[in-house]
C-alpha cells in the first residue's frame, strides 16, 4: 500500500516537473504582459512536433533538439508579442482573450490539417529504460525531463532576480507605469517575456516526447492543467506556479491511481473548482487581478 | 425620428414574410438544413450576448446549459414518455437553476479567469454524463425513437417543421434582447460591462444582476439543446456538450458584433455560409478547415473591426451621415 502511494507520488513528481514548465509560461505571461495565453498548450504541441520531425528526418535526439526547439519558440513568441498581442493590449479583455483563444485554434486546427490526427511517438534507447529502487519504478526519460524542468525554471528564477533585463522584467510587471519612468522599454519587456514563456512551452514538448504521443489536441491536456496550477500558485507568481503543478501532478497521480484511469482529468477539474470555492486567491492568498 | 422607427418596422415585416416564405420557395432539403442551423446558431448566439455581449461576461462554457437542456428532454421523454416540449421548458429551468451554483464559482474570477472557470464547469458536466452510465446511457449516448410524425412529440415528417421551430426560438430570444436592452438592467448590464467596480460605486447590484443574466442565458440555451436532439435524433456527451457549441456561440457574436441585437445573427450568417461553400467546395471530410477558417476570421475582427460587423455597419452609417450633412453646413455657414 505505502509503495504503491509512493510510486503514485513518483510518478505524480515526474509529470508535474513538465506541467509546472507550461505554467510557468502562463504566469509569466499574466505577470509581465497582463495576458493570458490561451495558446500554451498549442506551443507545447508545436514544440513537440518539431522534435518528432527533427528525430524521424535527422535522427536528432529529443533532448538535443531542445536547443532547436527553444530558439525557434522564442522568436515565434517576440513575433506573435509584437505583432499581434502588442495591437490589442489596453483595458478591454475582450480582444485580448479572443486573440489568444483564436491562435489556439488556428494551431490546432491547422496542425490538424497538415498533420492528420494520428498519434506520433518518437522511441529512444532510453524510453522503456528504468531505475529500480527498492520496489520503486522511476523511468529514465520522465527523471530526465523533471530534472531539466526544474534546471529550466531555476534557471529562469535566477535569470528574473540577477540580471538587469530580468529585474526590468519584475519591474514592468510590477508597476508598468513607473517601469517606462525609468527608462525601461515595455515592448521589448514583453516581446522577451512572452518569446521566454514559450521557449519553455517548447522545452516542454522536447522533454516530453520521449515518453508522450504528439497529436493536435495534445496541447488541451497540458494548458488545462496550468491554468488551475496558475490559480493555485496565486496569478503571476512563478514559484507559486512551479509547486502547485508539482502538487497537481501528484493529485492526479493519486487520482489515477486510486480512483480509475480515467478519473486524472475529474480531479484536476474538482481541484480547480475546490480552488475557485474556498482560495479564489491562491495558497499563497495573494489578489485576484 | 418617427420615420426612422416605421421604416425599422416595415423592415421588420418585411424580413418576417421573406423568412416565412422561405421554405415554401427553397426546396432543398440542403438548403433548409443550413438555414436550421443558421437560425439555431443564431439563436444560441444571442443567448450567449445576453451575457457576454451587454455585460461582457466572456463564458465559453455555455455547452453546459446546450447539454442539460438536451438531457432533461430525452431523459423526460424516453423514461417518462413526456412530450419534448414540456422537457423543452424543464430543460431551460434545470439550465437557469444550474447556472446559480456554476455562476456562484465563476463570478468568483473576472476576465480570462472566469472565462477558464466556464470551461472548466462544462467540461465537467461532460464527464460527469460520460461516467454515469446508469441515468444516461454513458459514452454511447442513445437514438431518440423515431415516432414518424409526431408534433405533440416535436417530432416532424418535413424538415420545414424544425425550421419554423428555430425560427420561433430565434424570434423569442432577439425579443427578450430587445426588451432587456430598452429596460433598467440593459444600461445596468452594459454598465458592469464597461468598467464593474465603477458599476457597484454608483449603486448597481453587479452580483445580482450577473446572476440574473446568467439565468436567462443559460435557460435559452439550454431550448437549443433540446430542439438539436430532437433534430439530429441522437444525444450523448461528447455532442451534447461539445466545446466547439461554447466555442461557436462567442465567435458568432463577436464576429456579429457584441452587445448588439442583430450581431450573433449577421455573425452566424456570415460564418455558416463561409463553413457551407467551404465544405461543398472541399467536400465534408477535411477535418480542421472550418475552425481554421473561423479562427483566421476570428483573429481578422479582432485586430481590425473589435466592434464586430454591427459596428463596422454603423460606422460606414455615421461616416455617410456626416458626408450629407457636412454640404448643408457649408452652404449655411456665413
């Protein structure tokens, strides 16, 4: 019985490090831009597919194509902030949730079209690979995707707390108005901060294609996934992202495990309205907006 | 003025006989399905304006109140032998009651938030009909029994029957809208729409009156849902609460134009008969090339004309207006 909740737990951990990639995008995005990319969930499918085309035509490996997959997420990001997000940002919610709601599906629509809804896996020497600890399973690929995860996200809280462009970052988030006082150039924060969300979105697609199958509605399973972490982390907030998605991924580990295979995406639902019930706010209990 | 209001009528009237007639003149059976489905989508559009349009509560979980009107009819009618028409109206009550419990969550978020808590809620519903096999015939879904024709059944032998149905659904929701917009609650709703706190400092009860909307929304809404399973004689989870339904009755209004009587109509006719030459051109089973269309549409309205084309008509309007009017200035001025 404790193993068993511990392999669930493992298990749990090992997804989660991905989910909290994906929600890191989001509420960086929220935080900096003041949006919320309904599109995440469709970069992480792109990102996906360009490892799965990177490894059937040019046998690179899908954690080598992660220096692929990054750029190319990046720049598409700076492109889509500057010439489509930056046109609708203003007081109105309206166009700003459309926009991304409709980029969500255009890419999935048209990765539907060009792709066919046929799922693509990419096999590796270590996919089926396995560390045996006690009576514990922990697959290589998943320990290596959460490790590169969480090297990821250091890496962007280092990046946001020492360098000057980051700290730039905090500060037009923070308080945008005294931000361009200071001479900090909003457009190029943004375009930076949303190309970063979805170089991460692309990470996670590389690390998860090991393991995982590309198809174009791929992406729901994911952005679902961090928007309940989002609002559980307290909008905006990275470290509160990053564990409310790992404590997401052992919930639904937990789920799976405990009340069917089928039940993963009933308790994420339930954590989200239990949120929405009792800590509209967040753990963190900070505000809503 | 005054003749501006008779020449509304007359095209009012006018509009009515040719929609009257029209399945008299078109015979295709082609034909009359899509204008159902025109008048069905721009039924659950306007539906849908009541509250994302005038108070710009954006829900793209409406599914939910489609599905549950569409269930409590087939289940009336199938375990209970109760006509459609009453599981029509129980259907819209389950719907309204419903949405207390989901609006008292959602309304908890504001902007994208709530619109994720909206789907989040009917996407639940969906799964809570897929796992519950016993009251709801699970995953399979079920056929609604063929009774030939049957009208006390809504059950009809023509298609020209369902259309004058919709029809009449269409015409009760654009005269409730029409109601509400001329009424207190239309320039409260318009009020929590343009700015919510500044809305409650001057005294609206925005809670209230988003709590009232929500029901009337979803109560229309969930007639769509009935009227569709009698049409398609079939239910189960995965059409009934369909997220391309949430998705389709905000893109018909927003293409349309928001907050506008006749928006989700002129949105839903533009966008139905692009997705009816799309599929006669490219043949039915592209899969993805409607939603890529309406989404490069959707993105089109958005970055050019975010006041949909309601306002876009409005605008070409006012400019010719002052084009008559600016001669006669001229001519008068010393």
């Amino acid at each position: 019985m404790l193993e068993t909740v511990a392999q669930a737990v493992i298990n749990g951990l090992l997804i989660g490090g991905i989910y909290a990639l994906v929600s890191i995008g989001v509420t960086l995005i929220f935080g900096v831009v003041k949006i919320v990319n309904f599109a995440q969930g469709e970069f992480v499918m792109i990102g996906m597919y360009i490892t799965f085309f990177l490894f059937s035509y040019f046998s690179i490996d899908p954690l080598l194509s992660l220096f692929i997959s990054m750029p190319v997420l990046f720049v598409l990001g700076a492109l889509i902030q500057h010439f489509l997000i930056r046109r609708v940002l203003g007081p109105n919610d309206m166009p700003q949730i459309f926009l991304t709601f409709a980029l969500s599906l255009l890419l999935l629509n048209l990765s539907l079209l060009l792709f066919s809804a046929n799922y693509r896996t990419v096999h590796t020497f270590y996919s089926d690979e396995a560390f045996h600890i006690g009576g514990l399973y922990i697959s290589v690929a998943k320990l290596i995707a959460f490790v590169v995860a969480m090297v990821l996200s250091g890496a962007l809280w280092v990046f946001l707390h020492t360098t000057d462009l980051g700290k730039a970052m905090r500060a037009a988030s923070q308080k945008p108005d005294v931000a361009v006082l200071m001479g900090i150039n909003p457009n190029r924060v943004f375009a930076v901060a949303f190309g970063m969300a979805l170089a991460l979105a692309g990470a996670a697609g590389s690390l998860l294609m090991p393991f995982y199958s590309a198809y174009p509605f791929v992406g729901q399973v994911f952005v679902l996934m961090a928007f309940v972490a989002v609002v559980l982390g307290t909008l905006g907030n990275v470290i509160g992202a990053l564990v409310a998605s790992l404590m997401m991924g052992v919930a639904e580990s937990l789920g799976i495990q405990f009340v069917g295979a089928d039940s993963g995406q009933i308790v994420v639902f339930a954590m989200l309205l239990f949120t929405l019930a009792f800590k509209p706010n967040g753990l963190g209990g900070g505000r809503v907006r | 003025m005054m003749q501006g209001s008779s020449l509304k009528i007359a095209g009012l009237v006018v509009l009515a006989i040719v929609l009257i007639a029209l399945p008299q003149v078109v015979k295709s059976s082609f034909a009359i399905d899509i204008f159902i489905r025109i008048l069905l989508f721009s039924f659950i559009g306007a539906a849908w304006n009541l509250m994302g349009g005038y108070a710009k509560q954006l829900s793209l979980g409406h599914a939910a109140y489609f599905g549950l009107g569409a269930y409590t009819s087939t289940i009336m009618q199938i375990d209970f032998g109760i006509s459609p028409w009453i599981g029509m109206a129980a259907g819209g009550v389950v719907a309204a009651i419903a949405s207390l419990p989901i609006g008292w969550l959602c309304f908890r978020l504001r902007g994208p938030y709530f619109t994720i808590a909206t789907i989040a809620t009917a996407q639940a519903l969906m799964l809570i009909f897929l796992k519950f096999r016993d009251f709801a015939w699970g995953a399979e879904g079920t056929t609604i029994p063929n009774l030939g024709s049957s009208p006390l059944m809504m059950q009809f032998e023509t298609k020209a029957s369902y259309y004058y149905v919709v029809l009449g659904l269409l015409a009760l929701a654009l005269f409730i809208t029409h109601k509400i917009e001329q009424s207190w609650m239309g320039y409260y709703l318009v009020a929590i729409g343009e700015d919510e706190d500044a809305a409650g400092a001057i005294g609206v009860n925005a809670p209230r009156i988003k709590r009232d909307i929500y029901m009337i929304s979803a109560f229309l809404t969930a007639l769509a849902g009935t009227f569709y399973t009698q049409y398609i004689y079939f239910i189960d989870p995965a059409t009934a609460f369909s997220f391309n339904i949430s998705i389709e009755a905000a893109l018909v209004s927003i293409v349309g134009g928001i907050g506008t009587l006749w928006g989700p109509v002129v949105g839903t006719v533009l966008l139905e008969t692009t997705s009816a030459l799309l599929q006669s051109w490219l043949g039915s089973t592209t899969g993805g090339i409607q939603l890529t269309v309406y989404a490069l549409i959707l993105t089109a309205v958005i970055l050019w004309r975010p006041t949909g084309l309601m306002g876009f008509a409005n605008e070409v309007l006012q400019r010719r207006r002052e084009r008559q009017q600016a001669p006669s200035r001229a001519r008068t001025a010393p």
